[in-house]
C-alpha cells in the first residue's frame, strides 16, 4: 500500500532511494512524511526551491566506528556503533542511543529523520540525531555493559557536547547505561558537562519524570484526543505492547485516568490479565529483577501467558504500541478495528505499517502517530537540559506539569494544523506538517549550510 506523492515529491523520494539503498525503514519514514508535504509546497514555494526537503533527508553528519570489548571471560567481541547527526536547525542535535541488534544504519536513519520533526514539535530548542549499535544487552552482566559503554564512548566523546549533540536512552539503553557512558565522557573530557547527556540519574543530573515521560505524555495525548471527541478514558479496556520503560509508565499513567489495562507483552510473548495489569509486580519483574515477563503469570495466578502471541487480538478499545517499529501490521490493524478499537497513540517510533496506519484512517478512530504522542520524552529531556544549564532540580510535580502542557500543546498544534490543511481530525497530517513548518522556516533563514 502507497498514497499518491505529485510528481515533485515522488522524485524527491526515488532519489532517497537511490541515494540509501537497502535502507528500508528509512525509506518508510520519509515516505510517511513525504505523503503529509504537497498542500505545503503549493502554500510555501520557497521551500521548493531551497530544496529544503531534499536538505532534510541528507543527515548533516554520519558517523560509523568500530566497539571493540572484552567480555567475563576475557573473550573480544565487535560491535557497531552509529550516530546519525540528521538535523541542527532548531538546536543541538538530540536523540536516544539505542542498543539492540537489529540496530543498522537504516534503523538509525529513520529515527533520526522522525526525531528531526518530533524536536521541532516539541516547541523546545532541539535539533534531531539519533544513535547506537548491534550490541545486544540481554544476558549481560553489569561489567560487560560497563565496558562496551566505556569503549564506545571512547570514540563518541568527540561528537558530542551540550551545544552540539546530547544524546540519551532509547531501546536497551536505560540509566544505568547512560552512567557508563556519561562517565566515560566525563573521564576523557575532564568536564563535568552535565547537559551533554539526558536520562541521567538524579544524583548527578538528571531531571524528575524523565524516566516517565514518554510513557506519561502517550497518555497525555491520547487524553486530549478523547477530549476532542466529547469522550474521557475513564472506563475504557486497553492494550500496551511492550514492558519497557515507555510501556510501564503508559500503562501507570492510563490506570490513574480509570482505564483498564488489561495486556503487555515483550519480544517472547504476551500476559493477559483481565483485573488489570499488576503495576507493582510488572515494575519488580522488569525494572528490578531485569526477568521477562512470562514470570508475571508464576505470582499472578489469575493472568495468562501466550509464549509468541499477538498482542492485537486481546479485545480493547484503546492500543498503546509501545515495543517497537512495524510490530503492528494491517491484518493487526483491522482485527483491532474489529473488536471495537476506537483510538490508538504510539509510544514507540513507527510501530504500525503503512498498511496499519491506512486501516486506521479509514474507520476514522483516533490515530496518533509516534513523532507527536511520544514526544513526551525528548521533551522532558529539554527540560533536564534547562535545568543542567541552570543548575537546578524542579520537583516532580512541576516537571510534569512542565510535561502536560508541552503534549496538550503538540496536540493543539497537530490538530489546528490539520485542520487549516484540509485533513480535519488526520494527526499524521498534523504532525508532519507541524513539525516540518517550524525546521523548514529556520533552515531557510540560515541559509544554503
Ligand atoms: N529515544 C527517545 C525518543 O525516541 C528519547 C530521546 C531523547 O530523550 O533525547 O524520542
């Protein structure tokens, strides 16, 4: 499944093609934002010819290195590391590092392309990167991932800074993960920079509901889509893909507004517990004991385990893909429309195919793309930066304030875009052209760089 792109964007997108071959997911994001772009060009001419597209899907700088390290037993493995550094127009570049092995280039690209746009939303002072590797951090003891860290850093140092590139976590790079390489940079540098990373630990600058954030702001989102639609979360059965850090904190955040989540799975299979997931016993499993999740149904009796099942045939009404790209396909799609789902918000980056996203369209629920409902994170990570920069800490309370007031926004400006677009109630067309409106005005008054 395609959608049209007029003749000036369809060879826009045949030269991204041509210029990263094999690169799929990176072809996938541009096309999505591609799709959003022609009733701007008819609008805005002279971001045509500043080429300012074809200048947003070239990364400003691509770096490769080599991660060499030892493991317990003395033996040496390598890995790649990535660090896309796509767009500086707003701010530093600023994104997650993710750990994971399906980490390649394409993987990295698409999410520095989405970064770039989910920033500018954000309405705060951040350009888009994004980075990582193929290293895989399961079953790795704490010193194994001290040394990768370490070795990693040893080549990233050089890229960063505060005014230049800050990164933070992403899939398989928590706090523990971030203190190791912060670390690192601190040891080589000689300067305590603490606003050249995000996701920090609170002993050492971090902020208050960063660890939160993405999670909190999905739901923050999916709270003002209701809104709009007269209808309120209270009451409703929902589904979180995922047990990580953006699942747990959907699913806190979803069960203090009075919905039900009755389903979280990760990369093994799914638990289903129709009184509600057990908050306390999820977070003791997955953030303490760092264990799977089938060892929720040994304590909870009353929940079941399906090893390799799919998440979207758990009746519901709202869905929370919150694991990973493409874990939600159009067969997915349809039987989730099916059974009675009314609204979806993604806290994953890309989580549902083209084909997903099409079927949602066409029933007309409630559709939120990542690059706007999880921007929650990225933009409590400006906010640790604020408070690096001012050497302060804010309470709980008010960060997440701070928090809600940025996703009420982003929904605001998402929706009126849409709307002044022609494509009332389409979130992706919001988006897209929301976020692509704020870097494309700055570019241009930066000149050709
Ligand atoms: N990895 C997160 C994202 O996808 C957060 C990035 C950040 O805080 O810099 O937006």
């Amino acid at each position: 499944m395609s959608s049209y792109l007029n003749e000036k964007l369809e060879s826009i997108y045949q030269e991204v093609l041509h210029r990263n071959p094999g690169e799929t997911e990176f072809h996938q994001a541009v096309r999505e934002v591609l799709e959003s772009l022609g009733p701007v060009l008819v609008k805005y001419p002279e971001f045509a010819d500043q080429k300012i597209i074809q200048r947003l899907c070239e990364p400003e700088r691509q770096v490769i290195f080599r991660v060499p390290w030892q493991d317990d037993r003395g033996q040496i493995h390598i890995n790649r590391a990535f660090r896309v550094e796509f767009n500086s127009a707003l701010g530093p570049y600023k994104g997650g590092m993710r750990f994971h092995p399906s980490v390649y280039l394409g993987i990295i690209k698409f999410l520095g392309f989405e970064q770039i746009f989910k920033n500018a939303l954000t309405g705060m002072p951040i350009g888009g990167g994004k980075g990582g590797s193929d290293f895989d951090p399961k079953g790795k003891s704490d010193g194994e991932i001290m040394r990768f860290c370490q070795s990693m850093m040893t080549e990233l140092y050089r890229y960063l800074g505060e005014y230049t590139d800050v990164p933070a976590g992403d899939i398989g790079v928590g706090q523990r993960e971030i203190g190791y390489l912060f670390g690192q940079y601190k040891r080589i540098t000689n300067r305590y920079e603490s606003g050249v990373f995000t996701g920090k630990g609170l002993d050492w600058g971090g902020s208050r509901a960063r660890k939160e954030a993405t999670g909190y702001g999905t739901v923050f989102f999916l709270d003002e889509m209701f809104k709009v639609r007269g209808d309120s979360l209270e009451g409703k059965t929902c589904v979180v893909s995922g047990s990580g850090n953006v699942a747990i904190y959907a699913i806190e955040k979803i069960t203090s507004l009075g919905a039900k989540v009755v389903a979280c799975s990760d990369s093994n299979g799914v638990i289903v517990d129709k009184d509600g997931i057990d908050l306390a016993l999820l977070k003791q499993i997955k953030e303490v004991e760092r264990r799977r999740i089938s060892a929720y149904v040994q304590e909870k009796k009353s929940a079941t385990y399906m090893e390799g099942g799919n998440i979207w045939t758990v009746p519901c009404q709202i869905a929370l893909p919150c694991a990973t790209q493409n874990e939600l396909n159009g067969k997915d799609a349809k039987i989730l429309v099916d059974q009675g789902c009314i609204a979806v918000a993604e806290g994953a980056n890309m989580p549902t195919t083209p084909e997903g996203i099409h079927v949602f369209q066409r029933a007309g629920i409630a559709y939120a793309p990542g690059k706007a409902a999880n921007a929650g994170g990225v933009a409590t990570s400006a906010l640790e930066m604020q408070q690096n920069a001012s050497r302060d800490l804010w309470s709980f309370e008010y960060t997440e304030k701070r928090l809600q007031e940025i996703m009420v926004d982003i929904h605001r400006n998402c929706y009126e875009t849409a709307e002044e677009f022609g494509a009332s109630g389409n979130y992706v067309v919001g988006a897209n052209i929301g976020g692509f409106l704020k870097v494309a005005s700055a570019m241009v008054a930066m000149g050709v760089i």
